[in-house]
C-alpha cells in the first residue's frame, strides 16, 4: 500500500507543471496574446492566430495539445482548449487567465491604468487654482497644451514643476525691481535653491510663459528676450542695463544739467533706484519711438516739456521712472505706434502706471489713418485697448497703421503749446 499518495492539486496554479506546459519561448508569442486580451478585458475565448509560425513553434502548439503536427501558412489556437487542458491537467483549475498571471505577472488593465494616470495629471495640475485670476487663461492653456508634460515626463514630476512654477508667480510682478542679481537671490529666498530659475530649466521655461500672459510682454529671441521678460516682471540680472530715455526732465545735478543744455539723457536703473529725481513736473509726456524725442530736442531743445521714450516695450526703468514720476504727483499721457504692437506696448504700461492718452484714442486714430489713405496694411494678431475699447475695433475696419512719425508734426504742436 502506497503511504504517501500524491496530493490533491490545490486552488493555485502549479508553477513547475505551468512551466513545462507553457514556459517554452516558443510559445511566448501566446502568452502575449491572451495577456493583450486581458489587459483590455476581453473573453478569453475564440481563436489566436500567428500568421507566419516557425516550425518550432507549430510543433510547440502541437504538443501542447496533443495533435499530430500540422501544416499549413497560419497557426491557430483556440483558448477554450488550453483553458480545458489546463484545468483537466490540474496545472491550474482557474484556468488559463490564472496561469498566465502566474507565469507573467500580474495583469493591469488598460482602462484601469489610464483613469489612474488622467487622475494623477488632474492631481498634478491642482496647483494652477491658486493662480491669481489674470492667470486663468494662461493655466486653462496649459492645461490643453502639452508643454508641462514636455517639461515634466511624469504627473509626480508634473505636480513639483507646477508647485513651485506657481508659488513664483504669486510672488510677481517684484514691486519695486528687484535690486541688482536678484533673479538668483529671489529664487534662493522662495525656493531655496539659487539656479532653480537659471536659463534652460524647465521651471524657467514654464515661469517664463508664464509672466508674458501676465505682463502682456510679447515672447522675445535668445537671452535678451529672457532678460527682459523677467524684467518685466521686476526681476533683474542687472541695474545697468535696464535704461530709460528722457528729455528736460529735472531733479538731479546730472539732469539739471542736461535739461539746460536741452539735451536727451539716458538713465539706468541704477540711477533710478539710488538717485531718483528729487521733484516731479506736472505734466509728463510718454511716446514709444526715439524718433519722436530727438525731433522734440532739436525743435525746442531746453524749452521742451519734460518727455520720457520708451523705446518699445517699457523697461523696468522706466516703468521705476514712471511710477516715481506719477507718486510725486505728475500727470502721465501716453501716445504710441496705432497697431496691435503699439497697443500691446501701450497695455503693457497701463497695467503698470495709470496714463491718459495723448492723441491715442479712436478718433485721432480715424483722423490720422484717413490721411494715410491706407499706405500702410495692419498686419499681425489683433488685441484690445482698454484705455478706449473702441480703438481695437477701428484698426480692424481700418486696416492702417500709423506710426508715430507719420503724426510727429501733431506730436510737436502740442509740446509747442507748453513751451
């Protein structure tokens, strides 16, 4: 009498006899294929076909099976077979979803996957709700685009990028400019690491985009456009050179002296943030092209009301300067280029300093393209003028620019007046 006999296959797949059955390379390519079916959750029923077998792997199904060897282009199996064999064999009474779990691992179904991956991005973009509410375009575009994940690879790389992209927009724009070298100092003292914020870096690149929806600042080229994005969020490599162009403004020995000669000055930040004029006029004039100051200097030279250029986009000087001016009680007007840069120009420093128009409104903007008599197409991407929301509407019926040449004469008339 046999004392010991075998024992009755459990509920758990014998992984030796699994092995011997199924372990074979060449019958990996169908293992494969019912593991593909369960990912996605689909019947292990029906047939498996692999349309160009080699012969070692038709004589593996063969055997498997227990058929004579077969012939043929294709190779078919058909899964109610297998899982039979395996339950009848004892090699796995839970059939062949089991067994390939145990030989392969465990399966993880796609749909599963996927909704835990959409919610760890959900996750990973939390942080954009505690922008403020100018930010709300930028982040539902960031949500839709795919530059986070560019930057990010991983919804937990993702989450980190944000949480810390966020936390130094919510510190910007720095009110006053940062003081000399202060984007290493700001991003030591927010995130406590110095380079955090240095060129290249995939939290530059999102802070970077970033601060041009909230300053309005167009995207500039290579490492000027970076340093005066950042500029014109406060944040400075330098105090040297963020300058501002002037013409008979007052306050300071320097200035004093050149506004007697009728002289243009070019003035740093440094200036401004060390020395700033002592006294502000009553008036103050803003135009955006150099053009318009050098023609102002040789028809008035020292007689010529205070005049401040920007010169494009401000700079932090001169939105300093600006801002200086406009506490000590002087009136700022403004008049710029009449198309969509000049008014994306023009919107930049309207958020930052409080101006009035000077002929900048829609109908000197009617007045002056009529006489152009549309020599000069309006190209480029429209936007809006919330100094005069009808302006933006005129350039597009219109369709004209005018630059502040083609009005310089207008321009001078009235700094003649004040003289």
């Amino acid at each position: 009498m046999d004392l010991n006999p075998p024992a009755e296959p459990g509920p758990f797949p014998d992984v030796d006899r699994l092995r011997r059955l199924l372990g074979a390379p060449e019958l990996a390519w169908f293992l494969e294929r019912v593991r593909r079916r369960m990912e996605r959750a689909q019947p292990l029923t029906g047939v498996v076909t692999l349309a160009i077998p080699s012969g070692p792997q038709r004589a593996a199904v063969d055997r498997l099976l227990g058929r004579a060897p077969g012939a043929g282009g294709s190779l078919s199996v058909r899964l109610e077979a297998v899982d039979a064999l395996l339950r009848h064999s004892g090699a796995c009474l839970t059939g062949l979803a089991s067994a390939v779990t145990a030989l392969t691992g465990p399966v993880t179904l796609i749909a599963e996957a996927r909704e835990r991956e959409a919610a760890a991005w959900r996750e990973a973009y939390a942080p954009l709700d505690t922008l403020p509410p100018e930010l709300a375009d930028w982040a539902g575009e960031l949500r839709l685009t795919g530059l986070v994940r560019r930057l990010a690879g991983t919804p937990v790389a993702a989450l980190a990028l944000l949480t810390d992209a966020t936390k130094v927009l919510r510190a910007l724009p720095a009110e006053p400019a940062e003081p000399a070298a202060s984007l290493p100092a700001f991003a030591a003292r927010l995130l406590g690491n110095a380079h955090a914020l240095d060129d290249g870096t995939a939290l530059a690149t999102l802070v970077l985009s970033g601060i041009r929806a909230l300053t309005g600042i167009p995207e500039g080229s290579g490492a000027e456009g970076r340093r005066d994005t950042w500029a014109s969020a406060g944040l400075l490599r330098d105090d040297l050179s963020s300058t501002v162009l002037v013409l008979n403004l007052r306050g300071t020995p320097a200035l004093d002296w050149l506004a007697a000669t009728g002289q243009p000055a070019v003035l740093t930040l440094r200036q401004l943030t060390h020395t700033p004029p002592r006294t502000s006029p009553g008036l103050v004039r803003i135009c955006e092209n150099p053009t318009v100051l050098a023609a102002a200097a040789d028809a008035y030279g020292g007689s010529c009301p205070p005049l401040v250029c920007l010169q494009g986009q401000p700079s932090t000087a001169a939105l300093t300067l600006l801002d200086h001016l406009h506490s000590g009680g002087a009136t700022l007007q403004y008049h710029g280029d009449f198309d969509w840069g000049g008014l994306r120009i023009a919107t930049v420093l309207h958020r930052r300093v409080p101006w009035r128009p000077w002929r900048y409104t829609t109908a000197d903007y009617r007045t002056a393209a009529a006489a152009l008599n549309g020599l000069r197409p309006l190209t480029g991407t429209p936007t809006e003028a919330a100094w005069d929301p009808d302006l933006a509407l005129a350039l597009t019926e219109a369709g004209v620019r005018v630059e502040e040449e083609s009005v310089l004469d207008d321009l001078l008339a009235d700094l003649k007046r004040q003289v």
